[in-house]
C-alpha cells in the first residue's frame, strides 16, 4: 500500500547536494549557538511554514522560474524553506546575543518570514490574474482560513475546560497548532466536497474514501471525517507535549512547532492553489 503522497521529486544531485550542505550548517550553527525557542517564537515561524507550501503551489501552477523548479518540488522546498529560515534564525540568535535581547529572535523571524509571505501572496495573485481566473476563485481561500478558525474556537474552548492544566502550559503555541491542522483539514475538505480536487496523500484519501460510504455522505460530504480526525490528532499532541514543554521548553517548543508546520504546510499549498486555480 502506498504511505508517500504522490508527486514527490528528488532534485538533481547538484541542487541536493546544496540543500544537504545547507542543511548541516545551519543545524551545526544552531547546535553551536543553542538559541531558546520561547512559545512566541513558535507563532513567529508560522509564515515560515507557509512559505513552502506556497511555493511548492507555485511550482505545481508553472510559475517558478526554470533555474530554481528544483527547489520548490516537493519535498525539496521544505528543506529549502528550512535553510532560509534557518539562515534569518541564526543571524537573529547572534544579535540577539550582542544585544541581550532574547526577544529579537522572534521579531526577526516573524517580520522576514511575514514580507516573504505578502510577496509570495502578490505574485500569486498577479499570477492568477494573469491566467485569467474568475474573480469568485479568490474567496475560497478566505473561506478556507476563516472557516478553520470558526471549526477551531469552539473546539479549543471545550479543550480548555477539560484538559485546563495541559493547555496552559502550551501557551498560545497550542491553539496554534490545533488550528494549523484544521486549517490542514478544512481546506482539504473544501478542496474535495465544494472545488473538486483530488488528494495525493493516501492517509487522508482513505479516510475521505472511508467517509464517503458512510449514510452522512449526501448531507456532509466526505471532508468532514478528515477535520476531525486532525482536531483529535492536533489535540491529543498538544496535551501530550504540555509537561515536556514545561520541563525543556526549547525541545518542547520545536516540537510543538514541528507538528504545526505539518498541519501549516499542506494547508497552505490548498489555499494558494485554491488561488491559482490549479
């Protein structure tokens, strides 16, 4: 049985072997540099986390310059993504360690990460005007990101009354998380009972395919199995993490932003193709 979404690429082995470079110095840095990773700065990464899904859309629409196509397929342009960030992190950490500043690291990391998003966004959007798509495709992303935080409010609220000690010490970072992956769930689940697309991971497929012989199938559709399989899942690791966060709060704290990216990431390769069209 198949485990990998379909579409994946393995660059050429010069782009590889730039990605892999890149990657082991920026760990090393960061392994040298030790900087902390606060709750905030787990929210400051998330434009990072959008970044890559946006691209990789860009690159499925055609519209990723030939020279850098190898980068943003997948899974290339998530470590990509990383090395980017990872870049910005460690030129923040060490400012940061000039100044005394802890807190620099999240503004650097959340104001690059967010000019970076506002110019993926633009280029999509001309790049969507350009191919001629109706004017009433651009509300499905909006539809997409609101309706995530309408499904997770709620959710998280109750969340809160029965697991009150967990989630407080998550922080602000676990409704974070909870919400990427509705945000993952939601969309997928436009994407396939409102717009009409497939799904190349075959986890997701099989729960919707699984949805889709049930009786509640002509009144909910098939995407509603999978948001709420991700608002169990995002959950239950949100509490699991809460003491490790408490007791290592940078291990936690990556964690924690590790499971957000996995939720953030798919989500935002929805919305921004949702956009183009494609």
């Amino acid at each position: 049985m198949q485990v990998l979404p379909s579409g994946l690429v393995v660059p050429p082995l010069p782009y590889a072997a730039v990605l892999v470079v890149g990657s082991l110095a920026v760990v090393g840095w960061l392994s040298v540099l030790s900087p902390p990773v606060s709750r905030r700065q787990v929210l400051a990464f998330a434009p990072w986390m959008v970044t890559g899904g946006a691209v990789h859309a860009l690159y499925q629409h055609g519209s990723v310059p030939a020279v850098i196509e190898p980068f943003a397929a997948a899974p290339a342009v998530y470590v990509a993504t990383f090395v980017l960030a990872g870049a910005v992190w460690i030129v923040a950490a060490l400012r940061a360690q000039a100044r005394d500043d802890p807190g620099l690291v999240t503004r650097y990391l959340a104001l690059f990460g967010a000019v970076l998003v506002a110019a993926l966004t633009v280029f999509a959007y001309v790049e969507a005007v350009r191919a001629g798509v109706p004017t009433h495709q651009y509300v499905w992303p909006v539809v997409g990101f609101l309706g995530a935080a309408v499904v997770t409010a709620p959710w998280y609220y109750a969340l809160t009354f029965r697991f009150t000690a967990a989630v407080s010490r998550v922080g602000l970072a676990g409704p974070f998380v909870v919400y990427a992956h509705a945000l993952d769930g939601v969309s997928t689940a436009l994407g396939i009972d409102v717009i009409g697309t497939g799904e190349r991971t075959p986890l997701p497929a099989h729960i919707m395919d699984f949805a889709g012989d049930l009786p509640t199938e002509p009144y909910l559709g098939r995407g509603w199995l999978f948001v709420v399989v991700k608002l169990v899942v995002a959950s239950a690791v949100v509490i699991v993490l809460a003491d490790y966060v408490e007791d290592e709060p940078t291990e936690g704290n990556l964690a924690l932003a590790f499971v957000a990216a996995v939720g953030v990431g798919p989500a935002a390769n929805n919305l921004y193709l949702f956009l183009l069209a494609a």
